[in-house]
C-alpha cells in the first residue's frame, strides 16, 4: 500500500500477524503496531481532514485509511492507500476484526482462559526463534529475561525439569504451558469456595467440575471482581437537577496535542477528548488570513487549524460517548465579519443540537441535563440587553489575556481600564445558558443563573481559602469555570479536587497529559458511568425548589472516619519502563497516594522487589484514617516504578475514588502513561474499610459537612507530599498509619486560616 506522511508517500508492504496480533512494515525505525494500541480507525469522509492536509488527490478518498494509535504514551497516525478497492475493503476487515478480538480482551468479557492463551501464544511464538515447536532451556532462560524474570538458572532449571514430564530436555506448548503456571505458583492463589458460591457456576473448571486454582484465578481478574463497585459503570445519578448541581468533564486548550507555547493544534485533540467523556471543550477563535476563522493559542508559536473543521469534528464526536449537553466554550478575539462566519459555520453544522433559546421562558434556573440531552450549549461574552451595536465597554479580560499576565505585585496592582469589546449579535444570540462575565462578587446581585465566571486555578484556591462558604454558595446556583495556571506551558495539571470542594463545576484540565490531575478527572467521571457528569455532594448543591441563601452559615455535624487498610500483594507482567524491549530488568516498588481537598499528598512506599517485574510480590500492609466526609473527593493512587531508574516516568498507575473503592481481594488492570490499560499488567491487592469507632454505622452517603480546603498555601500548591515508607524493608507485613484529619485544615463561619498538614 501507500504510506503517506507530511514528507513523503512511498510505496510499503504491510501485513498482519495475527498470532501476535499486530500489523508489521517495512520500516527502518519501528514497523510495527500492537491491535491492542489502537484507538481508531477512519476511512473515507471521517479521514478526509487528513487527506486534504497531506494534499492527496479526492480519487484516493475510498481506498484511504488513517489508523490512530499510541506508542510510548504519544498518539501517532499511520495513513494507507490502498491499491484497489477489493484490497482496502479486505485489509480493513481484517484490521477490524483483529481490533475488535484483542479490545475484548482488555476490556474483561472474555475469562481467564482466552487472556492466557492469547498471552501464551505470543510468546511461545518470540521464543521459538527456529520455528520447531519447541524450547529448549536456553531459549527459556532469554524468555524469562524478556519477561522481566531474573531467577537464577537454578530456579530456571528446577521449574523446567518440573515442566519436562516427558523428559525431553525441552519444551513444547503444552509444557511450556506448564512452566508459565509454576512461575506464577504462590501461597496467595488458594480458594476459598464459601466466597464464590453464587458464582460457582460461572468460573468452574468445566472439563474436571471443580472449582480449581484456575476457577479461583479467573473470578479475581475477571469483571465479577472489580475494584470499582458495579453500580457506577452505569449512570446511576439522578440527572434531573439543575446543572449547577453537577461536576462537568472540562478541557482547556482542547485543541493542544502538547506544548501550550509550541505544541501542535489539532482536531484530533477534540475527538480524543470527546471520546474520554469530556463535556465543555475549549475553542480559542482568531482571524485567518484568507477571511475563514482559525483556531490557535493565540500569540504563541502553536500551529493553527480551521474553526470549520473543529466544528465539523465536534459535530462528528459529540455525543460519541455520552448523550448529556456539550458545552463549546469560546474565546473570541475575532473581527464582526469572521465572527458572523463563526456562527453560520456552527448553525450550519449542529443544527437542531444547537441550543439557541431559553428550553422554559418562565423558568430562573439552569435547566437539568435530562433536559439537554443531545444539546449543544454556547459559553462565549455576550451583548448586554440594552446593547444598540455589537461593541460595549468593559472592565473584563479573557481567559488568554488573564493566562498572559504576571503574579507580581505590580501586575496585581495594575489598575484596570476600560476596552471595547465586539461581539456579533448572531454569536451573542447563541448563548443561552454559560454567558460568560466578569465576578461580580459572592451575591450575584442581579446576576442571572445563566452567567458563568471563570477563574484561574490560583484565584479558585484564594477564593476558597478566604471565602470558602460563600465560593460554595455562589457554586449551587451558578456555574464556575476553572483553568490552569499560566507557568503550565508543557500541560501539566493541578489537582482538580481542591476546586471540587468548593463547588466549581467546569474545572478544566489539560486532556492531553495523564498526569495526577487527569487520572484524579478519569477517576471521578467514572463514578457516574463516565458520561460527563457527577452529581456533587447534597452539601455543595442547591436542593430541590430550594432557594440558595447566601447570608447563612452551615451547619457542622458530627464527622464519620473511617480507617483505611490496604494490603499491596503483588503485580503481574509489568512492562519495562517505557515500553523498552531491551535494559535491565525491572526493580519496581509500588507507591500508594491518598489525595484528600485541602491536604498535601499523603504516599506510602514498599520495598522494591529486585529484578522482577513478572510477578514482584510485596506482601506490605498500610493503614490510614480519612476523616473527610465527602468520600467521593479523596482518591487513592497506586504508582508502580522502577527503583533503578531515578527521576523516570511511572511504568504504570491506576486511580480511584474512594467512594467507588471496594473492599476484599482486587485485582487492578493498570493503566500506561497515557492513560490506556494494558492487556496483561494487573495489581493485586487487598482492601479493607471500616468505621474508626466500631460501634457507628456509616450512613450511604457521608454528606454532614462542607468541603475543605481553607488552608491552602504554598507548600500545598507546589504538590508536596508526605511520604510514609515501610518501617522494614525486610518483613511482608510492615504497615504505616496516618490520620488525615481535615480538622487541621477547617475554617469555620468567622474565615480564621489555618496551617497545611
């Protein structure tokens, strides 16, 4: 086929391993993509962005194929042309399938035994380097290197000779089998029936009608197991509230791949984000040179895309995840007549989506997102009612000119003068719901529901710490946008929790970079079937009719903490840092972070288990007391690294919230560097919750007090973090414990500070 790219289009033969399963080329870099890196596939009029940029001929169009993937936690294209028809409609087929087999496979529905012999098979096939069925104990020994096993040969070969019942002095597939199970082979395998007699049936041993040491296996990895509790893979939340009630998946410079000052614009950032769940994505709308509007970080080095193909891909890609209202937040530093472009581009191609009048005249409160669902809401500034012309004064900024400017003093000082804003009456009449204004202060005098303020992440935490209660007032009945920092040019993310507290809704995040931030983002949204919204704490929203009276104190009840254990057990098949298919083997230790609003970091360490990364097992138990009432704002973060390697990137992660957190024996499917979940790599682990006082019962929901995060202040803002080691490297059983009382931390009515833990 033809393989295009922004250099050059030559000619390549491609094929598919479908042992492996993977698609393999010519190359001398790295021909090669793993099925299970694929995100998506896109062919004819969904890949045509593509073909215009790389200007291909239209002919080429129903014989094109972009294939998007990830590799060493970046997202690549691969772009083909095939040479007749017969031959795409063939090779995409067969992708197809192979794509849909192996995503099934890490996606959990198939048991144990489809996993294993998928795994099985793959590396019988790299090791049998002569191709005669059989390993011989050296090919064995390079195998369990490459599997990141450094046992001595001894062990090597106590375990093979036990493999080798036909004493052959090596192995074929069914031994090699064999060997694989008594390197896996551990006390913490045992059965214990009484715990899985409902569903007996479903992971017994067919062939021999017991439940076996496999039956056992196969219920703990599988979906009946999982560490999330099963009623929030569903949306499970009543949805009919007023939208202010909800926390809502936000992006900021959705269209950024990377770098905030240099990094490329692309409409694959609105597609990645879309497909995530996000539901306000960001568009910062500038003059183009030809008269169209473009798309860019504007006074930056970023590259730039048309406003008409963003829509078009959001037109695409909405609701490809979840049917609850999207919100287009717009940056508008355009001229009248491209902004008039604007708006006949966005009417043209959303359409009846659109929301472009109030749903219920009579009505003073944001509407529910049942009500808007498979609806589109405009977020942009807005003329103001008695506006004769398209430009009025103002004292307000946007968001970028707010990014731009310094934290010194003399900035802060600076005094503030009035500029003329433009906006083109079509755009203006297009926001109903998230007019954008300036902040008004905390009693929204005057100030409609239907106005949104944004605030930097550094205005947010000054606002919570010197007005807690009446930034969380202001919340129940109005929407808050957050965004990050100007100093976070490579992307990284602050800790979104801290604004939850509060009340802020729309905390936006920078999708492109899996970082704490973001896994704590993917860990909340995924409390309410991943669709985009979560309902907030009874405590920070606005009841039912309720009226939100902003001159009241609230009332603090009695706190339930609850003590904490977890038992890291072990890990099995974790990759080489990196994804590198050479180096040493790994040395990894696994990190646990409890990440409570208003506290720094908390993290407890293991040993590190040397030079292996097959199945390390730790064995080490850590103890902690969350005494924050609002159980769906603390996460618990398992890290896994490389002892070796200093200052590296994680090998793998996974985030949870605690209110999702089950207890019992889980395995955790681990999650690479950006943010994919590996096919073999799992962590096993035990987790236990109960009251602190033994003779309290936990009420469902612990919703008595309002969140905390009055203490906010620098040590806290730079991520510090209280680290809580094993006391022994040696024992299997060395435990910490750390009370994370918010006491420490809450302000009470009178707005007294108080210092960080």
């Amino acid at each position: 086929m033809l393989k295009v790219s922004a250099k050059k289009e030559h000619s390549r033969l491609f094929k598919l391993d479908l042992e492996h399963g993977r698609i393999l080329w010519e190359s001398k870099k790295f021909g090669r993509i793993n099925v299970e890196q694929i995100k998506e596939l896109r062919k004819g009029r969904a890949a045509r962005t593509y073909r215009e940029q790389l200007q291909v001929k239209p002919e080429h169009e129903d014989r094109w194929l972009t294939i998007i993937y990830s590799a060493m936690g970046k997202y690549k294209t691969l772009h083909l042309v095939a040479p007749t028809r017969d031959t795409f409609e063939d090779w995409i087929t067969a992708v197809e399938r192979m794509w849909s087999l192996k995503r099934k496979v890490v996606e959990g529905f198939p048991q144990l035994q489809r996993k294993t012999n998928q795994w099985l098979k793959e590396h019988w096939i790299d090791a049998d380097k002569n191709v005669d069925s059989k390993l011989g104990y050296e090919e064995i020994v390079r195998l369990c290197y490459s599997l990141n096993i450094n046992f001595s040969r001894k062990e090597i070969r106590l375990r093979f000779d036990q493999a080798d019942e036909k004493k052959q002095r090596c192995l074929d597939f069914a031994d090699f089998t064999r060997f694989v199970k008594l390197l896996k082979e551990r006390k913490e395998s045992k059965s214990n029936e009484d715990h899985i007699k409902e569903i007996y049936g479903k992971h017994v041993d067919k062939t021999v009608e017991k439940f076996t040491v496999d039956s056992l296996t196969s219920f703990l990895l599988s979906m009946d197991n999982s560490i999330v509790s099963p009623n929030h893979s569903q949306v499970h939340q009543d949805m009919s509230q007023t939208l202010s009630n909800y926390y809502i998946s936000s992006s900021h410079n959705t269209y950024l791949l990377g770098h905030q000052l240099t990094g490329i614009s692309s409409i694959e950032g609105y597609i990645r984000a879309l497909q995530n769940g996000c539901r306000c994505v960001e568009l910062d709308c500038w003059d183009g040179s030809d008269g169209q509007p473009i798309i860019y970080h504007g006074r930056t080095f970023t590259s730039k895309i048309l406003f008409r193909d963003v829509i078009e891909a959001i037109s695409t890609y909405a609701f490809f995840s979840s049917p609850y209202p999207l919100i287009l937040s717009l940056e508008l530093h355009c001229d009248l007549d491209q902004q008039e472009i604007m708006a006949n581009i966005v009417k043209a191609k959303l359409g009846s989506w659109l929301v472009a009048e109030p749903l219920d005249s009579s009505s003073f409160n944001l509407p529910s997102p049942d009500e808007l669902k498979y609806k589109i809401l405009i977020k942009s500034k807005v003329l103001p009612p008695d506006a004769t012309a398209s430009e009025y004064s103002t004292d307000t900024e946007s968001e970028s000119e707010r990014e731009s400017e310094s934290d010194s003093e003399n900035a802060k000082l600076k005094s503030k003068k009035k500029k003329k804003v433009r906006i083109a009456r079509a755009l203006s009449d297009m926001s109903i719901y998230c007019q954008s204004r300036h902040f008004p202060g905390f009693t929204h005098e005057g100030c409609s529901p239907f106005k949104i303020i944004s605030f930097s992440e550094r205005s947010s935490l000054s606002m919570a710490k010197q007005s807690l209660q009446e930034y969380i007032n202001m919340n129940k009945t109005h929407l808050t946008r957050v965004y990050p920092a100007a100093f976070r040019i490579t992307s990284a993310n602050y800790d979104p929790h801290h604004h939850w507290a509060a009340g802020a809704q729309v905390v936006a995040l920078n999708y492109q970079c899996y970082d704490r931030g973001m896994q704590m983002n993917n860990a909340m949204f995924t409390m309410n079937g991943h669709c985009g919204y979560v309902l907030k704490p009874a405590p920070l929203r606005l009841g039912s009719g309720q009226i939100c009276d902003h001159g009241k104190a609230p009332n603090f009840l009695k706190t339930y903490p609850v003590k904490v254990t977890l038992e890291i057990i072990s890990a099995q098949q974790l990759p080489r840092p990196n994804e590198s298919l050479s180096g040493d083997v790994t040395d990894p230790v696994c990190e646990v972070e409890v990440l409570v609003p208003g506290q720094s970091a908390i993290k407890f360490k293991t040993r590190h288990i040397n030079d292996n990364g097959f199945n390390p097992l730790w064995e080490e138990e850590f103890d902690f007391t969350v005494d924050y009432e609002h159980h769906e704002l603390v996460f618990i973060r398992f890290v896994i690294q490389d002892e070796d390697i200093k200052f590296s990137d994680l090998i793998a992660s996974y985030c949870i919230s605690l209110d999702c957190l089950q207890e019992g024996y889980r395995h955790i499917q681990l999650h690479d560097i950006s943010g994919d979940p590996y096919l073999y790599s799992t962590l096993f682990i035990k987790v236990s919750i109960v009251p602190v006082n033994s003779s309290t019962t936990l009420p469902a929901a612990l919703l008595s007090l309002p969140p905390i995060v009055s203490g906010l202040q620098e040590p806290w803002y730079s991520n510090e973090s209280i680290h809580c080691d094993a006391a022994s490297s040696e024992g299997h059983s060395s435990s910490q414990s750390l009370r994370t009382s918010s006491q420490s931390l809450r302000t009470m009515a009178d707005g007294a500070d108080a210092e960080p833990v």
